[in-house]
C-alpha cells in the first residue's frame, strides 16, 4: 500500500535552551550549556541535582488559570508546545474529525505523584486530591490537547521509555500516510526532574553524577561521558497529508517518508550489544522511504551520553554506513535528556536541519572515544548537503525507532536511484 | 474555633484556590460553571483542612461557601 505524502508544517517547543524555536536553534548552533544545579527546596540526594530546566514562561496564553490548576507541568508543557505547532502551521484547517493527536510520554504526570506520595508518605492509600488521577495518568496531555484544539480523531498516548516521542511521530505519519487522519499534532512530553526519578536514574547508572564540571556535561560520544542529564520539557510537530498542505500555501519544513520500529527483546534496561535492533529500525526506515544508506547525509542521533548506549549506538551507525562516513551529532549536549519528549524534539531538530541545511554540533564533544566510529559534529554547524536525515532513539525495555525526514521539494532524485 | 466571618474567609479561599477564581460567603456556586471534579475536589480539601466529613454531593447541594461554614461548624461543634 502506498499511502499518501507527509509533509511538516509546523513546530512548537518548549525546552531548557529556548521556549521558541528561534532560541532554541541559536543555543543549538552555539552548543549552549543548559545543565544547571537544581534549586535546593526540594531535597535532592548528593549527586543527582542536576537538570535542564525550561525557563519561565507566560501560561496564560495557553490555559485558564482553572485549566492549569488540573494539570501536571508535563502536559501544560505539551500543550504549550502543541499550541505553538499549531500557530506555526497557520492553524489546523480540516474538520475535527479528521485531525489526530498521537503524544510520548515516559513518566507522564511524575511530579503530581511524587508530590502526593511526599505530601501524607503515612496516607498513599487515604486521601489522594480529587484532581490527582486526571493531573498523573500518561494520557493526559493527549485529551488536553484534543480539548483545546478539537481534535475528535485519534487522540493517543505513546510510552516507550526514551523512544516514546519519536514512536508518537511514527504512528502519527501513518494515520496521515493511511488516511486516517489528514492533519497530526505529533510530539512529546517530560516533566519528571525529581527527586525519586534523579536518585534512581544515578542507581541505575544512567545519570552523569553532578559534580565537579557540570557545565561541561552531558557529552555524548565522548571518552569522559558518564551519563546523561535530564532535561524537561516537549515538543510538537505539525503532520499534513502533502496535497492539502500545498493546496492552501503552507509552509513546508520537510517530508516524512519513513519510519521504522524494532525491539531487542534481549533486557529491561540494557541495549543489545550487537546494535542489530537500532540497525533494523534505521533500515526499516529507509526501505518504507525508498531510499538506500547511500542517501542519508545526516543523522540526529539518540547519543544520550551513557557508556552504552553512545557504544552500540556509534556501531549500529558504523555498520549501517561505514566507519566516520556520515555526520552525525547528539543536541542533547544542549537540551539534556528529555526522555519520552527527547525523540519528538529531535524529530523537530532534524525537521530544522532539513530545511535550514545546518547540522548543529554536539555540545561538550572534545575527546573522541575509540568505541564510537562516527563523524561527530561539534564545536561548530556544519552545513548539510541535501539529502535524507534521520533521527533515532532508543529506549529502557529494547524499543528502537527512526523516522527518515527528506527536503520538501525533492531537489534531487536519491543518490541510490542515479544513474552511474 | 474561628468566628464565622473568619471561617467563611478561609473557606472561600479555600473554595477559589481549586477554581482559580475569587470567591465570597454568599457566590452560588451554581454561577461558577463549576463541575464534578470541582466540587470532589472541594470536599476534599475541606475535609482535610477541618477534619471533617462532607458526604459527597454536600458541596454541590450547599451552593455556596456560607452554607458550607454552616456545616462545617456543626461538624466541629458537634465532636466538641
């Protein structure tokens, strides 16, 4: 089946290195440092009180004061974002039925659970706040926006650990692709910097200790990484079926032609040595675009700045397109690790590449590590050929996924499909 | 135990906090759009600050924070 072209026409963000996309990219480019010690009140353990905070902003326009009262900061942070993809767009301009919502998540409402259980720890089971169901269940930012939007198609909620977000930009592709909808919100949303999430993310050994330095972490794919920090905050795209958004003169940041998902099916936490799962997903990606490695010329990677994930990262992409041969680059150097919202905002970067031909660098790289066989991109941009990019995450459990954005108007026909 | 007037200060507040909106002794609750879950969450929140126990449905049917006062003084008069 072939299904119907995709394109992006909007984008909303809210994250520690800029609330607008405009700011966001200028840190991107820079390779700002967003990682900061978090304020002290709310009794961090020793080495995990470090994140990436989004700076303040004006709610209002985005929810009543009623509203935000019923909301956890995750979903009033993707809803915001969500907004500002909309306005981006010019507006969802199908009738409701027809528009859909599909929003990652890896710990939904976090901070309105661990506030009620710190509130009475003597009374978890006693008496929990009316709002407290509608503030911490996972789904919540997707009826959110389905409400303030009117979006009365599908309206879900993806959660694959760290792949959650670039899973809820799949699955929205295909609906517009199948025709099941023929306008997407597609993103993702984090707000779980707290205590208990801090402190078991260091026992995990995922986390990069604060200390000594903490403006120079995390740094993906470097030899002294030692984990990644977490950032918090979302990020949405807008999806259109391609002939109705050229038909009413939208702009076009790029198509989506792929999308790919595997799993490992080999632990809970730990990838697959082998990077075979991240390589399948990338591959998968490709053969739904039609294109071949030959074609990507970039890609915006997990690289989240652990031991073992920038290991058997850096190997799937070795074995996918040959030892240092493509750019690759890690922005969460920049944003910190935004968990389930990470892989829609990297989906969101990767759309900006695309249509501004810039590859923004990996922030903190400076030493590069013999397990990582990869052309790392850092210190400055690097201008991007035209071509495909992808953008790929993997997540705790073994979930894999790529989504493979190419320029909107094809300049050219694909490196692989040329003649000799 | 506070005066009425106090008590009906604190619970207005209390009764505003949840709706985000500024509320007196006499406001029907009836003109504040409010539903279910504002009210559960109402009683909630009263019967944890005054330690007492509001059957569901009370906040509602009391229509407004002067009739919850009402009450919850009975209430507390009562355990006292």
């Amino acid at each position: 089946m072939r299904g119907r072209r995709v394109v992006v026409t909007g984008v909303g963000i809210k994250t520690a290195a800029g609330n607008d996309v405009d700011t966001l990219w200028k840190n991107l480019l820079a390779g700002t440092t967003t990682a900061r010690r978090l304020p002290a009140e709310k009794g961090w353990a020793p080495d995990a009180d470090t994140g990436c905070l989004v700076p303040a902003f004006d709610t209002d326009p985005y929810a009543s004061a009623r509203d935000a009262l019923r909301m956890d900061r995750c979903s009033l942070l993707g809803l915001s974002a969500a907004t500002d993809a909309v306005l981006d767009a010019g507006g969802m301009r199908v009738a409701p039925e027809r528009r859909a919502v599909v929003v990652g998540t890896a710990h939904g409402g976090a901070q309105s659970q661990e506030q009620a259980h710190a509130a009475r720890p003597d009374r978890v089971a006693g008496a929990p706040k009316a709002l407290h169901i509608p503030l911490s269940m996972f789904n919540a930012s997707a009826a959110w926006i389905s409400m303030k939007h009117d979006i009365k198609g599908p309206s879900l909620c993806v959660t694959t650990a760290c792949a959650s977000g670039t899973q809820a930009v799949g699955e929205a592709f295909r609906m517009v692709k199948y025709g099941i909808a023929d306008t997407a919100l597609a993103g993702g949303n984090e707000a779980a910097i707290t205590p208990l999430n801090l402190l078991a993310y260091l026992r995990s050994g995922s986390l990069s200790p604060s200390g000594e330095g903490i403006e120079r972490t995390p740094c993906p794919f470097d030899r002294r990484r030692n984990g990644f920090v977490m950032g918090e905050g979302a990020a949405f795209l807008m999806l259109e079926e391609m002939e109705q958004a050229t038909a009413r003169g939208a702009r076009i940041l790029c198509e989506v032609t792929g999308y790919g998902c595997t799993s490992d099916a080999f632990h809970i936490s730990a990838p697959e040595g082998s990077g075979q799962g991240p390589l399948r997903a990338m591959s998968q990606a490709l053969a739904e675009a039609g294109l071949a490695a030959a074609d990507v010329v970039h890609v915006n990677a997990h690289g989240t700045g652990t031991r073992k994930n920038d290991e058997v990262e850096s190997r799937s992409l070795a074995d996918m397109f040959g030892d240092f041969r493509i750019p690759v680059t890690s922005t969460k150097g920049t944003t910190g690790h935004l968990m389930g919202a990470a892989g829609a905002l990297e989906a969101a970067i990767a759309a900006l590449s695309v249509e501004r031909c810039l590859i923004p660098p990996t922030a903190h790289f400076s030493r590069p590590d013999d397990d990582c066989r990869i052309d790392v991109v850092h210190d400055t941009p690097r201008q991007l050929a035209p071509g495909a990019v992808l953008s790929n995450f993997y997540g705790f459990g073994g979930h894999n996924a790529a989504i493979c954005l190419v320029p909107y108007p094809h300049a050219t026909a694909p490196k692989s499909q040329r003649a000799a | 135990m506070s005066t009425v007037d106090e008590l009906a200060t604190d619970v207005a507040g209390a009764v505003g906090a949840v709706i985000a909106r500024q509320v007196d002794a006499d406001t029907a609750f009836a003109d504040l759009h409010m539903d279910s879950l504002d009210y559960a969450e109402i009683n909630v929140s009263l019967s944890e600050a005054y330690a007492v126990r509001l059957p569901e449905g009370a906040v509602r049917e009391a229509g407004c924070v002067r009739e919850l006062v009402r009450m919850i003084r009975a209430q507390v008069e009562a355990r006292a």
